[in-house]
C-alpha cells in the first residue's frame, strides 16, 4: 500500500515550483497555468483511501449483508444474467405479471435535475407501472425514487434540489491529498440524507412484486460494468441483523454510480481481503437498460419487452457553436461529441432491440438550445432543469417516439 501522502511536503514543492515564475501580467498568466500543471503532479501525493467516507463504508463479507457477489453481475457475462433472468421470471410468475416495461436513467450530472423533473410531470400526465428502472450516475440517484413509485416524487424533487447540493463542487486545499478535484463527502452525505431507510422498504416491496431496480458502476480495476440489484439490497436491509450493512451498501453502490473519476473519488468496495474501486457507471456505458449480455438476443415468455423507455439527462444533437480557445476548449468539445455518439449508439441498440421484439420506444432529452454544464451545481439552473422538464411531461411533449 502506497505511504500516506505528506500534505506539508507536497504543499512545499508547490510553493518552490512556482516561486520562480516572474511578476506582472505574463508572470500571473504563467503562475496560473504553472499553478495547474503543479496540481497534476502533486496528485501523486494523493492516495485512494480504504474507504473515502464514513457514510460510504462498505461492509466486509463477514457482516451480515454477505458476499457482494450476491447481489451484482457483471454486464458481460451471459451465464449470470441467465441466472438473473430466471429468477426474475420466476418472481414475475408468483406475481401474477407478465412483460416488462422498462425505464432507463442516464448520466448527466447536475442536468439529472432534468430527469426529476420529466419524472414528476409525467406522473400528473398519468406515468407507465415500471417493473424495470434502471440508472447510472445521475440517473442512478433518481432510480429509486422513481422505481418506489410516484408516491416518492416529492422526495426526488428534494433530493435534486437540496441547498447543499453545491457543496459537491467546492474544491479546497484537500486535492493535494486526494485522488480527485473535489471531496466524496458532501456527495456521500446527501446521499444518505435520501436514501432513507424508508425507501428501501418501499423499493423491497416492489422487488417482492417482481420488479427489479439496477444500478452500474465501472470496476476501474477490471475495467467491468458491474449491474447491481438494488432491490435484493433493499430487501436485506428489511432484515434486523443485516439493516445497517445493507443500507450502507445500497448507499454506497449509488454514490460509487455517481463519482464522476477525476472530480470525485472512487469508491473502495471490499470483498473479504480484496479491494474493489468503482466510479461512475457512465465511463463504460451511458445508460444500462440493455447490458451488453442480453442486448443482441431476444427475450420470450414473462420477461419480454412491451415499452421501453429512456430518459436521457443531456444532449443528444449535435451542436453547432464554432470551438473558441486552446488546448482545454478542443479537448472539451471533443468529449463532448464522442459522449453524444456513444449515446446516439445505445439510443439505436435499444431501438433496434425494441422492434425484435415489436416493443415500443420512446426517449426525453434536453434540447439543444439549452445551455447546459453538467458539472455546474447550481441551483437556479437545477431549478430551472426540473421546471422545464416536468412541465414537458405534463403536457406530453417531453418523449419522442424512436426514429434512430
């Protein structure tokens, strides 16, 4: 395990890096982007933790949640999906439901606000009875609500427009020591302020009933999407011995979903003497309402497709605006359109996967003459998101039907 890193020493070689760059309007122009190019280096002092935050704590196989291998399959492997799909099936028949209708949440950082938003508005216009809901990064923090049921709207609203939620971005001095521009914590902390203990019983409810709630994050030691069934995590969780572990996990699985690597931490999941580290869903895949194990085959009997639906938190278009500045302004706007195409790919996997089967399909995105900056935690341009897209849905312009 790397040494702890020496905060005094990394802050020292900071200060002499810089202290030779001269004064005056060149000099600060230098320092800023001396400053920058420092900042880069000095990660190295920084250090994944063994576990980021409390609230984030995973318990080990020993506690009473077990192994997490119980409750996760990896988005690639065929055998385990069939396992998953054939207890589903299974849940589905005792239940008495037959075919699924599907809602995916994507990625989008602050823009999920967006989502909660189209949510709300569509439960007033009269919203499908989901029995799948999936998510990632952002849209794995509105996944439960929205698979709760619309009795949890309320909360979704609270969830996305908490007053805290522009601590998530405030850097400090504490990059130097970590492995990210901005700390875990506050985002842990909002998180357990929403995943409450009351949600997961409503989503074990909905699991006991043959739904299922999955959530992706990105294995960044084994390079996996890792599907987690959130639902089998509530449903632990409604057991005395295993309550407190199970709630950590569930809350940790979204807050790993949500970490978008670089600006916030990873999440240290351990298993046994082994130690995972998960980021943002969205690194591997945009959206998981198709994993790469079932989305080329087709699906018969209780579990075929009868609508499916996405919610797309962001842009799909291309945009038209000339690229105006250096190196940081190429590189933005190129992982801008590699982002969209790579969405555009799954909207059309999902399209295609939808008329095997002569399932519907519809999306709800933000328009491109928005503007938009996902990583901008800002209230009034949260506020302004959820108004718009609940007011879309209520009056049923927010989806448009596939023509990818």
């Amino acid at each position: 395990m790397n040494a702890p890193p020496d905060d005094d020493n990394c802050a020292l070689r900071l200060r002499r890096l810089t202290r030779r760059i001269p004064e005056g309007r060149n000099g600060h122009c230098l320092r800023l982007l001396g400053a920058l190019i420092v900042v880069a280096h000095l990660a190295a002092c920084g250090t994944v933790p063994s576990v980021p935050d409390a609230t984030a704590a995973i318990p080990r196989s020993s506690d009473a949640v077990g192994e997490l291998d119980a409750y996760r399959v990896s988005a690639t492997d065929t055998a385990a999906y069939d396992g998953f799909l054939r207890r589903w099936e299974a849940d589905m028949a005792r239940s008495g439901k037959d075919g699924v209708v599907a809602l995916g949440l994507s990625g989008g950082g602050s823009v999920g606000a967006f989502g909660a938003g189209v949510i709300t508005g569509w439960t007033e216009a009269g919203r499908p009875d989901f029995n799948l809901v999936t998510g990632v990064s952002t849209g794995a923090m509105m996944a439960p609500f929205a698979f709760a049921g619309p009795g949890w709207d309320e909360a979704l609203r609270r969830a996305f427009l908490d007053p805290d939620i522009a601590s998530l971005t405030v850097p400090g001095v504490g990059i130097i020591a970590r492995p990210s521009i901005y700390s875990g914590i506050p985002l842990s902390r909002l998180v357990a302020r929403h995943a409450t203990p009351e949600l997961l019983t409503a989503i074990a409810a909905r699991h006991h009933a043959g739904g299922r709630l999955l959530i992706a994050t990105t294995n960044i030691d084994s390079l996996d999407t890792v599907v987690w069934n959130m639902g089998s995590i509530a449903v632990a969780a409604q057991n005395p011995a295993a309550s407190d572990a199970a709630i950590r996990l569930f809350r940790s699985v979204i807050v790993a979903s949500a970490s978008v690597p670089g600006y916030f931490p990873p999440v240290a999941l351990s298993t046994g003497d082994q130690q995972e580290l998960h980021v943002d869903g969205a690194v591997n895949a945009p959206l998981i309402l198709l994993p790469e194990a079932v989305a080329t085959r087709t699906i018969s009997g209780r579990l075929r497709p009868l609508r499916l639906y996405v919610v797309v938190n962001g842009q799909v278009e291309p945009r038209e605006r000339r690229v105006r500045g250096g190196t940081m302004a190429v590189i933005g706007s190129s992982l801008t359109s590699m982002g969209r195409a790579t969405l555009r790919a799954h909207l059309q996997i999902i399209s295609l996967f939808a008329r095997r089967h002569d399932a519907s399909f519809r999306y709800a995105y933000v328009p491109r003459m928005m503007d938009v900056t996902p990583l901008e935690f800002r209230l009034p341009q949260m506020q302004q998101l959820f108004d718009f897209g609940r007011d879309a849905a209520r009056s049923g312009r927010a989806f448009v039907e596939s023509d990818l």
